[in-house]
C-alpha cells in the first residue's frame, strides 16, 4: 500500500460556527468550554479522515472486521422481560402505560 504525505487540504480549524451546526444536527448543548475542545479534536480527526482518503485502496477488498469472527450469535432463547412499571419506572413522561416521545418535527 502507499499512502501520499502530502499536507492536508482541510482548512486546519473547524471554526465554532461549524462545531454548533454539527451539535445542532446531533440534538446536543455544549458549554463553551467543551466548544473550544472540540474544535482542534474534530480538526484532527478530518486531517486522519483525509490521509485515509489518500491511500492507495485499490485491490483491497471491504471488510466489516480485521479479524474473522466465529460464533457470533448466540441461541435465541425467550427470557422472561423486564416489566412494563419497571421500564417505565425512569422515564420522564410516561403515557398510557409507553413511553411519550415528541411528535416528528419537534424538539
């Protein structure tokens, strides 16, 4: 395989901008503290994505894995479930015996 040590074309800094829009997308608050953070780590990991993008692939066939797996999946056996006041026990706002979740287009 060759991989190309070219310097990476990515601009070298996710601007605050960027990382709110990226939260945003994902449904999560961050201090501003955190936003600093995350601006040089997400940085970095477009600059690993990049080099990836540059190695030479071809002839490399896909894989989910680097290692075979064997007995992976277990014997599908019924077990008893938790029950229902259990599992609704931590939400926070149960309705008619399930679990309330916000229409779509809602947040």
């Amino acid at each position: 395989m060759r991989f190309d040590r070219s310097e990476p074309t990515i601009a070298p800094m996710i601007d605050r901008a960027q990382v709110l829009y990226v939260a945003k997308l994902a449904r999560l608050k961050f201090s501003d503290e955190e936003i600093e953070r995350l601006q040089p780590e997400l940085s970095k990991i477009l600059e690993h994505v990049e080099q990836m993008d540059r190695l030479d692939l071809d002839g490399v066939e896909p894989t989910s894995h680097v290692v075979e797996l064997q007995n992976v999946l277990r014997e599908d056996v019924p077990r008893p479930c938790l029950p229902r006041e259990k599992a609704l026990e931590q939400a926070p706002d149960p309705a008619d015996g399930g679990f309330r979740v916000p229409s779509p287009g809602t947040s």
